[in-house]
C-alpha cells in the first residue's frame, strides 16, 4: 500500500469515472500566488497514463510552477489536484513520491558521493535477507533489471559523479521506476544534454508511455516537444493559453502563442550599413584552426558569421577576444592594431565576447548575479583599497534594467534558468560599453520568450551604434539579424552575402561546400 497523502473524496459520478479511466493525474482550477505575486492563475490540464503531455512557455510563464505543484514540491493557493478521480492534498515531495508521482527536476536530485545502487535506493527500503542484513547481490541484480529495461548501459556501482549529464538523466529516470512511478514529471530534461543524447533520453521516455506510465515533460525545445509530445499545453503569464492534440500544432503556431507574436516581428530592419569601419581584420591565421581571414564590420552593423561545427567560428572568435595569439594577421579597431596578447588589452580597446560555453567561459556559476556583472569593473568602485558598495549596486542595477532578469541579485548564477544566466553575462558587457561585440550563439539552450529579448537587445545596441560580430548555427536567426553574413568552411572565409543574395540556400550551400565563391 502506498503512503499517506489524504485522499478526501471521490467526485466523480460512475458514468464519469468509466469515461476517464486513463487519467491518471489532474489539475483543476489550480492558482499559486507569493503575496502579490501571481505565479499561476487557473490552470486546468490532465495527464493521461501512457501518455506525455507536454508544457511550454518562455521564462516565468509558470511551467514549472506548475510540475512543482503537480509533484507535491509546492501547495497550491486554490485549486484542486485529483489522482485517478479522488482529491487529493500532498504536504511534500515525498507523500507524492508515496503515490507514485515523480519528479525528475532540472537539477537532478543525485548524490555525487553515492553509487548508482545507492542513489536508485535513496528513500525506498532495501533488500533484506533471513538475518536482516541488507541483501547486496539482490540490490544490484533489481538496479541491473531496472536499468536495463531502460536500455542504459551504466555498472551499478559507479559513483554517479564519475556520469556523463546523459548518464546521471537516466539513472534519475531509473529511479522513478524503482519508485513504482505511475507519473513522471520532467523539467527541462535536455538542458544540458548533446543532441545525440537528448534524441537517446527520448526514446527512454517513449519506453516509459509504452508501459503505462503518465509524463509531464517540461520543454522550450520545441522540436523534441512536437516529436514526444501527444498533447500540448502552452502557458504565457502564468496561465493557459491554448491547449490540445500535438497534431494541432506547429512550431510557429506554438511561438505565436508562447510569445503572443511570431519570432519574426522581432527582426531587425537589415540592410547595407555605410557607418565607419569598427573592426578590421586582415589576413588572420592561427595554425591549424583557421587561415587568411579578412572580413571587417562597420559601427551599427550585425555581420552574421555561419558555419558547421569545426568550421573555425569560435576559434576565430577566441583568438580576436585575445585567449590565444594568432600565428600571421593583423586586428584593428578604429584603424589601430590591436595586439591580440591578453583579454585586458582587448577589454580595453573597446572588444567585448559573450561565448558559446557561457557557463565554463563566461560566468562565475558559485558567484552571486551582482558579482558577475560588477568583476570586471570593481577597480571603478575601490576608494582606499574599499569597494564602495553603492556605487557597485547602482552599476550592476543599471547593467540588468534592460534585460528583465528573473531572479535576485544575490542570488548564485547556477540557481538561474539558461536564459537568465545569459542575461547576466549579456549585462555585464552592456556595462563596459563596448565598441564591438561578438556573440556566439548567444541563443543556445533558452526559450523563445528570452530569445526575443536578446534580438530586441541586438536591434538596440546596432542602433546605439554598437558593431556585433553574430555567430549562429541557426540560418533563420542569421537571417532575422543580419546586414552582412559571412560563411566559413573548414578554416577558411568561403563566401559573403548581402541583399537579395542573403537566402537559407546560399548560407546553408556555401557551408557544405555547394557554393564556390569567395568573400566580397
């Protein structure tokens, strides 16, 4: 028998109970405020067993408010939550981990120090024998049973911090189904995987609706929603805005919805930009990462830089931003040669770099938000070897005002969403006031609803006269963004198109190696 989580009435008429035996988990009506603060309003959805009903929505549109309320982490307001047609209260994760509801959150709740074995018995009791010893041989063949019926190849008695993010995903998923899972809820359960291993954890979620199981799958990846999913809910300000049969949508549809306006309005008015030269760079090499590079980039101006993984972008990008010196060329900035030998020569010649690997590269993940913004420029706020608080406070204060950050100054940089983590290192650079400004993929792994903050921010910053350097591997994003985009192919600048030329097919051609002329 299952735990104790009280189970008040049954509210269903029998006729109505036989009409919807497969629902295994409802939400009715449900609201959550903090004081003044709304974090849902009114959400109704139900979860069906063998079934994975997605949730969508950008940043603090109450998706996962909504998976916490769902899985017991968090009480509703108002509202009522039904399991197999009894209401139902839940006082903690645990009393609805007791009724088999699961929740596999963002930041997986594993512990480093523990084995696999250890971790799937976390909270479930172990096996004993006739003496009342704990039975070993019986844990691992149960651990190697359920592991393997999720097809993970993973030795039971790794410790899980030796995992792969993949890896430790799966024994998380494992451990729902030691759980007696009937409901698994899922909160951005890709974030921080490849696409390769994402493609794998969808095939264990189909595993899981293929035996019965109910699934909650918390996304912004639309493209693995609409490929998992078979009914989608679509929330915006905390509340429902459209909800049904995955056949009924498209990822543009669910953008309009998400965002209330397609993506595209957020284009910038693009065009042949005849503003003075920012950037100039001639004949730059770095052995055996790229070679012969030339391309400048005017003030006002996005040049869109595209490519396939390994094409030579990003290294071009490291070594402008001064992480390693280039074997031949030359950078200038205003005219001026910039000697590419340190970060804090091109800080202070006006060269501003928001990375790929934002976490690994760019951000101090242990560091609160202020810290992050303010670092680079604590030398503006010492007064007799002091920092002078106020100051510091009003500077990252003005820093974030534009980005509409969700979340706390104080707050630790790995406590924040993707997208939020992005705002952060995107203000800390704001406040610098660079010159020029290279991004690389600066909309990787974030929701729609932060990416439209992040192409209005770009369309400012041209018209601030700001020169951008764009790196993306999203054709259409260059498209939306660009004056100019450049192509490289396995270290070299292949190709350059601007106006009419600017098309998916010429971009995408050239960096496969389909097209044959050079840069303009």
């Amino acid at each position: 028998m299952r735990g104790s989580a009280a189970a008040v009435r049954d509210v269903r008429e029998p006729g109505q109970r036989r009409a919807a035996m497969t629902t295994v988990l409802a939400l009715k009506d449900v609201h959550k405020t903090y004081g003044a603060t709304v974090a849902v309003r009114g959400v109704t959805l139900a979860l069906a067993a063998g079934e994975v009903h997605a949730i969508v929505g950008e940043n603090g549109a109450g998706k996962s408010s909504v998976a916490l309320i769902a899985a017991g982490v968090v009480t509703p307001t108002s509202g009522e939550i039904e399991l197999q047609g009894r209401i139902i209260v839940f006082d903690s994760a645990r009393a609805a981990e007791s009724q088999g509801i699961v929740l596999i959150p963002q930041e997986l709740l594993l512990y480093d120090s523990l084995s696999v074995i250890e971790n799937l018995y976390v909270g479930r009791p172990r096996p004993r024998g006739a003496a009342g010893l704990v039975n070993a041989r019986e844990m691992r063949r149960r651990a190697r049973e359920v592991l393997g019926r999720l097809g993970v190849e993973v030795d039971p008695s790794r410790l899980v911090e030796e995992l792969t993010p993949a890896s430790r995903q799966l024994v998380a998923i494992a451990r729902a189904l030691m759980l007696d899972a009937r409901v698994v809820i899922m909160d951005e359960p890709t974030a921080a995987l490849d696409e390769w291993e994402a493609q794998r954890l969808l095939q264990v979620v189909r595993a899981l609706t293929a035996a019965g199981v109910a699934v909650l799958y918390v996304s912004h990846r639309l493209a693995e929603v609409m490929q998992i999913a078979q009914v989608i809910t679509v929330m915006r300000d905390g509340q429902t805005v459209v909800k049904g049969p995955v056949g009924q949508f498209n990822e543009v549809a669910l953008v309009r919805h998400m965002l209330g306006r397609p993506i595209e309005q957020f284009a910038r008015k693009t065009g042949r930009v005849q503003s003075p030269v920012a950037l100039e760079i001639s004949g730059l090499s770095r052995t055996g990462l790229f070679a012969d590079v030339s391309l400048h980039l005017r003030y006002g101006e996005v040049l869109g830089l595209a490519g396939l993984v390994g094409s030579g972008r990003s290294a071009l990008a490291q070594t402008l931003f001064g992480y390693a010196r280039p074997s031949s060329g030359t950078v200038r900035i205003d005219g001026i040669p910039l000697r590419l030998s340190s970060i804090e020569q091109t800080v202070r010649a006006g060269l501003g770099y928001v990375p790929e690997e934002r976490q690994s590269q760019g951000l101090f993940m242990p560091l609160s938000v202020r810290d992050n913004v303010s670092l680079p420029a604590l030398a503006r706020f010492r007064r007799r070897g002091l920092i002078a608080r106020n100051r510091e406070l009003e500077y990252v204060e003005q820093a974030l005002a534009p980005l509409r950050l969700r979340g706390r100054l104080g707050d630790p940089v790995a406590s924040l969403s993707g997208g939020n983590q992005q705002k952060v290192l995107l203000a800390r650079w704001l406040a610098l006031t660079p010159r020029v400004l290279i991004l690389d993929e600066p909309t990787r792994g974030i929701d729609m609803g932060v990416r439209g903050e992040i192409y209005r921010l770009i369309d400012q910053l041209t018209n601030d006269g700001v020169a951008i350097l764009l790196i993306s591997s999203e054709i259409k994003e260059l498209l939306l963004l660009s004056d100019r985009v450049a192509v490289m192919r396995e270290g070299r600048l292949v190709s350059e198109f601007s106006g009419a030329a600017l098309t998916e097919l010429n971009i995408g051609g050239a960096a496969l190696g389909h097209h044959s002329e050079g840069p303009s």
